[in-house]
C-alpha cells in the first residue's frame, strides 16, 4: 500500500444495548467478539451471493484471537467494526478487526479463521471467496 | 398439603458474576432465564441416571414462561433457584422456579416444558421420569 | 379499534447470529428478552428528541413478562420484533411485543414496564411519553 | 520450577449449558471469556477476606488477552478452568488461564489485568494482594 492511505475494510455498525453492558457501566469484555462475529457474517455476507453459495457446508472457526481493549465503550452508543483482511492462505484467514466510536479506537482484534468442512477438517477457502478477496485487496490498493 | 408445610423444591446456587448484571447495575432481566435452565438441568440430573438414560433422544422446549421480578439482584450476591413441579400430564411439564437471596423472594416463574422427540413431535413423558416425578412429590407430601 | 384493523406498532428488524442460537439448533429461549428491550429502546427512541429529554433521569424497568413461543427461530434468518402499546396509566407501561420471520409469528411476548426515577421510585410517566403515545394511538386507529 | 512440577494453578469447575452453546454444537467462542472471568473472581475470592477488604473500590480490567482455541466443548460436558498467575507489578497482573477437560486442554489464554481506583486511575496492587501472591507463588513453587 502507498504511504498515508487509509485502510478501507468492511464497515458494520453496532448500538450498545442493556444486554451488552455490565454492572461496571461499560460494555462488558466478551461482547466485543460478539461483535466482531456479527461483523465478520455481514462482511461474507456483503462478498455477494456467489460467494455464499460457495460457502454452503463450510464453516469458520476461530482458532485464535488477540484483543487489545483501549477504550470502553457505554450503554446506547453507537460503535462501528470494521473488518480488514490480511492474509488469505490455504484454510486460514487472517483478519483485522477494530471498534470505533465517532473514529475514535476503542478495541482491536487479530482474529485467525479456520475453514471447515461438514466433516470438521480443513478446507481450501473456495476459490470465489479467493476472487473476491483479491478484488477486495485491490480496491483497497486503489482507494 | 398441610398447613405451614415448606414446599420442597430442588435447590440449585448460583453466583452473580459481572457477565450477568448491566449497566443498571442488577442483574439483566433475560438472564434469570440462563438460571432458571441451569436449575432444571440440575434438577433432571438429580432424578438419577435411569431418568437420564430414558430421556436419552428427547429434548425439553420451552413453550410458554411468565416472569414476575420483584427485587433485583446484584453484582457478587449468591443467589438459589428452587425449582417445584406443579403438574406432569402426556408430553407437558408445568413446573415453578422462584429464585431467592438470603430466603427474600426475588423472581418467580412458570414454566411449560413440552417433551420432544427427535423428529420435533411430542413424545410423552419416559414412565422412568414419571416415576421419579412420584417419588418426588410424595417426598414432598410427606416432608 | 375497528373490526378488520391492522395493528400497526412499532416495527424493529433483528437478524440471527451464531451469539443467539444454542445447541439445538435454535435461538436461546433468553434471548427474545434481548430482541424485545432492543426493539423497546429503538420504539422509545422512536418517539423522538422531545421524548428522550423527558425521559432524562427515568428508567423502565421489567415487572413481569409472559412469553409464548410458539415457533423457533434459526441462523441467518431475519426476524421481526413489533412492539404495540396496550395501556399507559400512572408509572406503568404494558405492551405487546411479537417476533415475526416472513410474517410469520414466532414470539408473543406481554411485558409491564415501571417508569422509575433515580432514586429506584415510581415515577409518572412524563407527559412529553404521554402526548407521544396519543398520537401514536391515534394514528394507529386511523390507520 | 523443579523439572517434572506440575503447575498448581487456582482450579474453578464449570458446567456446559445450553446458554453457552451455539448452532454449530459447541461453546460459542466468547463464552470462554465468561468461564475466565468466574474463575478469576473465585481466584481473587479464595486468596481469603484480607484480600477482599484491600480490594474495595478497585477495580479490575482486562487490557488485552489472547485466546487460543484447540478442541472445543459440548453441552452437558464438565470442564475446569485453571489460573495462574505469571506476573504482578505496579498496577497490572498478568495471568494464564487455561480450560479443560478431563485433563484435556480445550482453550489456552493470556490475560492482562489493570487495577484501577474509583477515579478508574491506575492504582497499585494492595499490599495484602501481593502478600496473597507471595504465598500463593510460594505454594507453587514447592507444591
């Protein structure tokens, strides 16, 4: 990537409910990979039709995650996940995810996916998955 | 019964940790559900191990639950969830949970379970589970 | 209201995540509670700026809830959460709240709310949520 | 540590239920958050009443923790999680927690913990917290 660009991942926007929070006041640690499950299924989601079709009897798994918590986030605030690939190899995805409220960075995520098939072992990611990273990659390039 | 009778439910403790309250401080309202389903659990398991071979490939759902909350409950309180059954009829269980702290009377709730086989179909109750349920009240009548 | 009326509440999309199901297959029994204060909250914010100034101070709190569930709900799918106004008298609030998937219903949910102040006592509702609710059954029996 | 130790953590026991579980029949992923958290208030419960004084008005916070996932758990399954501590220094411990079953290593994880004021400043580990790790180190060493 050229110098001074600015990240572009997929975006979701997330409001804090009641469920969310603790007794603390503040959104309660572990709702932040609820979060960024959710955020993560639109992210498939918004790779088209194609893409989910190729995705039918596979699964992803979350075989590792490290979670910086910066910044609390409190009860009806509106947060924004954004969602950024960094690898794509074999089975495996690597992802970037943060939590932001009005740009500001509360959380961030390195989340390590694992493709499964029905049967529960590692499979190649699909190859339309493949082109609409490749795609996604390089309109990030080019943004 | 007779009159000054306790009722004697089956008694299960529960602990209120930060994931169960919200940012009001108490414990969030859909979470006396997570309880109540722990207790019923443990209240299955209780009956003994032929109740839980005859229930092997039937499942339990939830068909209807009314909820009075009367007090709430706080960060670190140990709580108890008593639960009673109240009728045993074909495939339906009609049952009361009430959870208390230091005996106060917290939140209370009917529960209709109904009895499903694998197929999703009711199925009546195992004559294993009914006999228990016999023994139980009568122990109950008689404490 | 008259005969053949659509009632026509405040409508609030909820999709299903992998958060909301359990083992069955389904999603958590508990969790329509989480649906239906989401959907809550955005009914009230709904209501508009003057409404959410008034109700500064205040808080609704869960008295007493009855649920019928009457179908399951699954992963991926995109529900529906329609909250109705059934009566508004003193500090209570009692509402209808259904849960719909393709029109179909899945959830009835009847839910009496106190509106308290700081201080944990009942509080009349303010009169800026009471002119709201006017209009709003006004419109709809004229819908 | 002597070669051939074992390690002898803090050990706390939790049941899977039904509120932990997701559509894909296994814990859902931040629900082992949940399980570590129970554990570390029981952890910081057991160093014994002293410690409970010296902790009023602090505060516990997760800053960052990295969460392996290796097998994974199913309903009904009993599992223990498991938490040592690797380091405690001015404000901020940092532990492992590890989540078994039958002996089994299910998630690994590493928890960094900022103790904060009711300012939510940083503030110092009290003196009978450090003493309790004292011992408990101690414990561990010779165990």
């Amino acid at each position: 990537m050229t110098a001074g660009m600015e990240k572009a991942g997929h975006r979701f926007p997330v409001r804090v409910y009641y469920e969310d929070t603790d007794a603390a006041g503040i959104v309660y640690y572990a709702n932040y990979l609820k979060y960024a499950e959710r955020a993560r299924t639109e992210w498939l989601r918004a790779a088209g039709a194609g893409v989910g079709a190729a995705l039918k009897g596979l699964i992803f798994v979350v075989r590792h995650c490290a979670i910086d918590y910066l910044q609390p986030a409190h009860l009806d605030e509106l947060l924004e996940v954004e969602t950024s690939l960094l690898a794509a190899a074999g089975a495996v995805l690597d992802l970037e995810q943060v939590v932001r409220r009005d740009g500001a960075l509360l959380v961030r995520m390195q989340v390590k996916l694992a493709c499964l098939n029905e049967a529960g072992r590692p499979a190649r990611l699909p190859a339309a998955l493949r082109a609409a990273f490749e795609t996604h990659l390089q309109s990030q390039e080019c943004a």
